[in-house]
C-alpha cells in the first residue's frame, strides 16, 4: 500500500521552547510522517510533531494510525499469491522503529537471524527505500530544507505541507517529470546487485 518514514525537518528553536524541539540528532526539529507510493508520491503526510518524539510515537498519535486502528483505511481484502492456501494481506511497510501489525509489516529484529530473515529484511528495506528516496528528491528539489528553517512551526507545518503537494504535482505532470526527477535522482537496483550468503 506505501512506504511509511519519518523525516525530521530542522528548525530554529523557538523563542521560549526550551528542548521541546530538541531531538536525538541534537538538532530543533519538527517530524514529518509520510506514506508514499510507488511513484514517489506522498499518499499521507502528518507534519508538526515536535522533534522529541519518535517516528513510533508520531505514528502512534497520527490520524493515520487511528484509521488503521478502526479499519477506516478500507484494505482490500488479502489475496492469495503463490500458494493457493495461503491469503496474504495488503500492508504498508516500514522500519523498526514502527509497531507490527496486520497492515504494517516491519523488519524482524536484528539478533539471530537465520538467512531466509536477513533476506526477507534486505528485501523490505528496499521496498521502504521509495519514502527515503521522495524525502531526498523533496530536499534537493525544495533547498528550504537544506538549512534550519527560520519560522514558527505552523509556518514551518505549511511550507513542508505545500511543498509535499507541489512534489506530487510535478510528479504527476509528464512534461515536468523529467526534469523535477532526472534519471540517477534516486536509488536504483541494477543486475549486478545481489543479496550474499
């Protein structure tokens, strides 16, 4: 369905703010929550959370999660892929920082894995790398988020919301496409990438 990440967007701290916006990186920061597809393209953004919190603990208070909690997101239904036993569901993918669950598929856990699980997570932070990849084609496309922000955050919610919707704009459109996103502008698999013993 998507790939979900956070992405922290600097800030200036705020007169008055304290640590609030202080974040592990030892940066201010405000939190972007974001869904993309397959093209790159934002399908859900949750931005505003300050920087303290967790990709987790933003995704656990975001509209987003309240909708997978109630099953408001309508999945479709699981399907059957190779076996014709086994219905597998539709999810969304993402790192460990995020809760398993029916419709988010995550990582397994880094201690004693056996080689079908290391390949299993080779594979899934590939899928996961699209949302990385539009968090750098936004930054490198919108140069606001080269440097700390100088604006008050609901400043900082709208320059971040309007230039997600800008991305997805010139996505969409084929005659800017080529040039918003040059072929060797994100991560690409060739024939020589493989997954060792």
């Amino acid at each position: 369905m998507g790939a979900l990440d956070g992405k922290h967007i600097t800030i200036r701290p705020p007169v008055g703010s304290g640590s609030y916006y202080f974040n592990y990186k030892h940066s201010f920061s405000v939190v972007l929550l974001a869904l993309v597809d397959s093209d790159y393209k934002f399908i859900y953004v949750d931005i505003g959370c300050n920087g303290r919190v967790s990709d987790g603990g933003v995704f656990r208070n975001s509209s987003l999660y309240a909708a997978m909690q109630t099953n408001a997101l309508d999945f479709p239904s699981p399907e059957v892929l190779d076996e014709p036993d086994k219905l597998l569901p539709y999810v969304i993918v993402a790192d460990d920082a995020f809760p398993l669950s029916e419709n988010l598929m995550k990582p397994y856990a880094s201690r004693n894995q056996t080689k079908e699980q290391r390949i299993f997570n080779y594979r899934l932070s590939r899928a996961c790398r699209t949302v990385e990849n539009a968090f750098g084609i936004l930054a490198n496309r919108f140069r606001v988020f080269l440097s700390p922000i100088a604006l008050e955050p609901a400043k900082v919610e709208k320059v971040v919301l309007a230039s997600c919707v800008l991305h997805n704009y010139l996505r969409e459109r084929s005659a800017s496409r080529a040039i918003f996103t040059p072929p060797g502008y994100m991560d690409v698999e060739d024939e020589t990438a493989h997954y060792g013993n």
